[in-house]
C-alpha cells in the first residue's frame, strides 16, 4: 500500500484509526505489517476501523507464529475446506487495502514482474481473514 494511511479514512468510511498504522510501502512481504479494515459489529451503530496487522494467518491453535509465514494467501476454492481458515471465514474477515499486486512470469531469462492495479491507481480492495 503505497498510499498513507490518512487517505484511505474517507474513501473507505472509516470511523476510528489506529495509532500505529505503518507506513506506506511499496513492497509489503509475508509476515510484514499491513493496514486491514474492520468492521465492528458490537457497536451500534456498527463502527469501522482502520487497524494495523501482520501478514499471514496464525490460527488460534497453533503453538508457533511461524505458521504465519507460510498460510499468507488463501485461494478462494479451497477455503471453506480447510481447518486453518476455517474459525476466520466464519468470524473475523477485513478488507486489506492495497495498491495493486504482483504477479510473475518465467522467462528464458528469470523471473519477470507484472504489477497488476487499478488504471486510475485507486486502491484495490482484496478480502482478508484475521485471528
């Protein structure tokens, strides 16, 4: 997320944001600190908040947090079948903001990056599972 924190509060309602949001960047690794928006069902009105987290999920099960690093991308068609994502799917899901994504190609000569976004550099909005 390349944008900060601050012009994410109108565009996506938020009602109440974090402290420590951390900084813009360009490349946001596994394990990393991301924004993440939350809904608060518990207040009514409902409120949304702008929150910081790591990237990767750590069940709530898990002895390491280690685990995190390698359960950071959950592929839609398998979700609801697996045990980890299964307590999050059902309760605890964020909108994780962002500026677009890459993707890679192998070439004869390496890896070659494509970074996917909006053409009107927008944020992109992808869904999120939190514990």
């Amino acid at each position: 997320m390349t944008r900060p924190p601050a012009d994410l509060t109108d565009l996506l309602d938020v009602d109440t944001v974090a402290e420590d949001l951390p900084a813009p960047s360009f490349n946001i690794a596994p394990t990393d600190r991301a924004v993440i928006v939350l809904d608060s069902a518990k207040t009514d009105p409902p409120t949304r908040r702008l929150e910081a987290a790591r990237w990767g999920l750590v069940p709530s099960w898990a002895k390491d947090v280690s685990i995190g690093s390698r359960a950071f991308n959950a592929r839609s068609e398998e979700i609801e079948d697996k045990p980890m994502f299964r307590g999050a799917l059902e309760k605890r899901r964020a909108i994780v903001p962002t500026s677009g994504y890459y993707e890679w190609k192998v070439t004869d000569d390496g890896k070659e990056p494509h970074y996917i976004h909006p053409a009107d550099d927008s944020p992109l909005l992808m869904a999120g599972l939190y514990e």
